[in-house]
C-alpha cells in the first residue's frame, strides 16, 4: 500500500541528513519544503520533496495507491513525547483546589498527598481497568498529534503495584499504534517506610527491579531526585542498579530545589535530565558536551506555578532542549504537546523553530528513538499529522488550547 501527500502547502521538519538531535542556534532554523509531496509505503516515509518532482512513473502498475490532497494544509512529523505519567487510576482535582487556596506542592506530598495518593488509588484498581483508562488518555493524545510517547511507572510503590503498572504499560505498546517506551521510576518513600528508607532502598534495588528486568518490563529506568524524595546519592545507586540490569537512565532533576539530580543524571549517561527549573552554570556545563537531553516540562510548571527553568539561556549556551509534556494527574495533567509548544513560546520566549525541534528530534532523543521518528526523513516510520487549513506553523503555538489538527497518520496509516 502506497500513501501520496500530495500539494501540501509546507512540509515542516525535513531533515534528509537524520540528526539525532538539534543544539543551540540550529533550533532556530526548521527545514521546510513548500508546495510538497511526501511518499508512505507500508509503514515508512520513502520520499518526499517539491511536487513536481513527483513522478508516478516510478510506482509499479499493480500497487494500491491512496492519494490525499493537502492543498492548503501543513504537515509535520508527529510528535514524541518522553516524559509522561499517562497510567494512573484517579485524577486529584482536590488537591488542585488545595492549592488555590494556598497548600504547596510539597506540603500536600508531606501529608500523604501527591503521588501517595494516586499510589493508593493505583494500588486498588484492578490491571484491566488501569489498561482501559490508559488506552484512552493514548487515543487522546493521539488526536493531538502525538505518535510516540514515554510512559513511566511510579505509583505502585509496591512491588506488586509497580509490576502491575508496567505489564499495563507493556500491553499498551502491544496494542496501540503510537510508539511507546516503558520507564521504571523509584518515584516517593512509601509512609509505612518513614524512617527506613534504607529498607525500601533495598526492596527497589534487590527485589523489584530485578522482576522488572527479568519479565523486561522496562527500556529505562528513572528516579525522583529532588528535596523530600531521593537524594543524589541514593538515585545514583537507583541508576547504578538500573544500568546493571540492562535498562539506561533518565532523570527528574531539580525541579523543586538545586538537587545535584542534573550531575548525577549526566554521570549515569542519562539518556535525558527532565524539569530543570533549579539549573544554573554549573549544571549548563556538566551537560555541555554529555549525551543527557536536557528536557523541559511546561505544563508541570504551569500547572504548579513553577519558577521557570533558564531555556533560553541553555539553548544559548549551545545546548539541545526537549519539551515534553509531564501527562499525569498532579502536576500535569494535559497530554496536548500543541499547548506545550505555547507554552514554550509564550512563557520561555522560545521561537515557534524551536519549539518543533524540542518536540519532535530533541524529545525522539529523549526517549532513544530519533534514529527512526521526529523528522522527516527517508526510512523514518510514517508517523505524522495533517493540519486544517493554515497560514504559517507558527498558528500552532499562537492558537492556544486549539487542536490545528485534521488528520493523523501513524505507522504509514490514517487513524
Ligand atoms: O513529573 N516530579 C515528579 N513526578 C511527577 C508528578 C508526580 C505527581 O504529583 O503525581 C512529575 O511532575
Ligand atoms: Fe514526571
């Protein structure tokens, strides 16, 4: 089966030399073809350039071929998603009122709230209907144009729980078109080890992770390194752990104080460092020069009312930055990657370029996939969205809270 795009008004973000990912001043040049075609055969892109190059001739006589007009409309690859928290078994709008009238973040954790709570409500709800639920947040950010996505565990807390989630995780990736990446995360102290600490590092380390890594349950593995959760030395031994078995690390770092999460993350060879709302010089150059992407999370501090992490001056010191959108019930809890890039433009004065490099390559780097997604390139899988009717590709981030998408592609097939 063949798929034609043919006179689409701009294709945006060619890149026919693949990078893996875009740093510095170059996230301020996208590479776009106007009045384009773009060729899908199975499930991957094999050519695309000015319309009229296109040359039917070279198709053989007996292929079915379904051609699409674009006349007027935009195409992008569809965005990755590395950071999100999308299985989980209630949403937490009491909370969210708590703190309109005046409760912290971290002052709720302190009481049993925040990921205590949805570790509970996780805990009691049956696989099956975790799964159901799940599925549906995917069918959901699908429709906003997201084709890959990062999903991590963490509100289990118990062994039991945390194997729970990550089979749910695992028959997602069996079962949905987008493309899905499973991260373990050693996420909170449960309360029952107040004080023993030590004894829940041991049961993460010498009990569950094992049984994750011997049913490979998951490709990363990611710890909460931040005041009131890990401690720089216990995520290094989380990670250390991680790596052993078999599963690279990611990172939350910094995101409620200066925590040495970034270091850490960069001396574990991190495949990304996310939040980073505590980073100054000396974390921009430890990770100068590392493989870690540096990874932002717009909504989590939207939603929280963060202080902003420094993207402008990180994008200027010549690093790669990665949006990614955080999806989960306490402090993000939104999966629509057009509104991040709003975000990005409107809070952290990114450029409209910018924001399409942090969502597509930068975040397929990320989550380790962006040798075959976030670009369109020749061989790439033909996971992309057709927008409505368009003026520039800046309408995306300008038209806040609005979904420019009409049609979405996954796998080289409309869905
Ligand atoms: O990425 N920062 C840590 N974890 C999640 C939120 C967890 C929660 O409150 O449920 C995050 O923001
Ligand atoms: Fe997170």
């Amino acid at each position: 089966m063949r798929l034609i795009l043919e006179n689409i008004k701009e294709l945006v973000q060619v890149d026919p030399q693949s990078r893996l990912w875009v740093a510095g001043k170059s996230m301020a040049e996208v590479q776009t073809i106007k009045n384009a075609f773009l060729l899908i055969k199975g499930e991957q892109i094999i050519d695309f350039g000015p319309m009229e190059e296109l040359s039917r001739s070279d198709f053989e006589a007996d292929d079915l071929i379904m051609e699409i007009d674009c006349s007027g409309k935009m195409v992008f690859p569809s965005y990755c998603d590395s950071h999100t928290h999308l299985v989980f078994a209630a949403t937490r709008e009491l909370e969210f009122v708590d703190r309109i009238k005046g409760l912290t973040y971290e002052e709720i954790a302190k009481n049993g709230g925040g990921i205590l709570n949805s570790a509970k409500r996780l805990q009691e709800m049956p696989e099956d209907e975790l799964y159901e639920q799940a599925m549906l947040r995917l069918e959901e950010i699908a429709l906003t144009g997201t084709g890959a996505v990062e999903i991590k565990s963490g509100y289990g807390l118990t062994t039991e729980s945390e194997l729970k989630m990550l089979r749910v995780i695992l028959r997602m990736k069996q079962h949905s078109p987008l493309m899905i990446k499973s991260t373990f995360l050693a996420h909170a102290f449960p309360l029952e080890f107040k004080g023993r600490h030590e004894d829940y590092m041991n049961l993460l380390i010498n009990e569950m992770m094992p049984l994750i890594a011997a049913e490979e349950l998951a490709d990363y593995v990611d710890v909460f390194c931040d005041r009131g959760f890990f401690t720089m030395e216990e995520s290094e031994r989380i990670l250390m752990a991680g790596i052993k078995l078999g599963m690279q690390g990611k990172i939350h770092a910094n995101e409620l104080a200066n925590s040495g999460g970034v270091q850490v993350g960069v001396k574990y060879n991190a495949v990304s460092a996310d939040h980073l709302e505590f980073v100054g010089d000396e974390e921009i150059s430890s990770l100068l020069g590392s493989e870690t992407m540096p990874t932002v999370l717009p909504g989590a501090a939207f939603f929280l009312n963060l202080k902003l992490a420094p993207v402008r001056k990180m994008i200027d010191s010549g690093l790669p930055v990665a949006l990614a959108s955080d999806y989960n019930p306490g402090t993000s809890p939104s999966g629509n990657m057009n509104f991040i890039q709003s975000l990005g433009c409107l809070r952290y004065g990114m450029t409209p370029e910018e924001t399409i490099h942090a969502t597509t390559i930068n975040s397929a780097y990320a989550m380790g996939i962006s040798e075959s997604y976030g670009s369109i390139a020749k061989g790439k899988v033909a996971n992309l969205f057709i927008t409505k009717e368009i003026s520039s590709y800046a309408a995306i981030p300008y038209s806040f809270g609005s979904n420019l998408i009409e049609t979405v592609i996954l796998n080289g097939e409309i869905q």
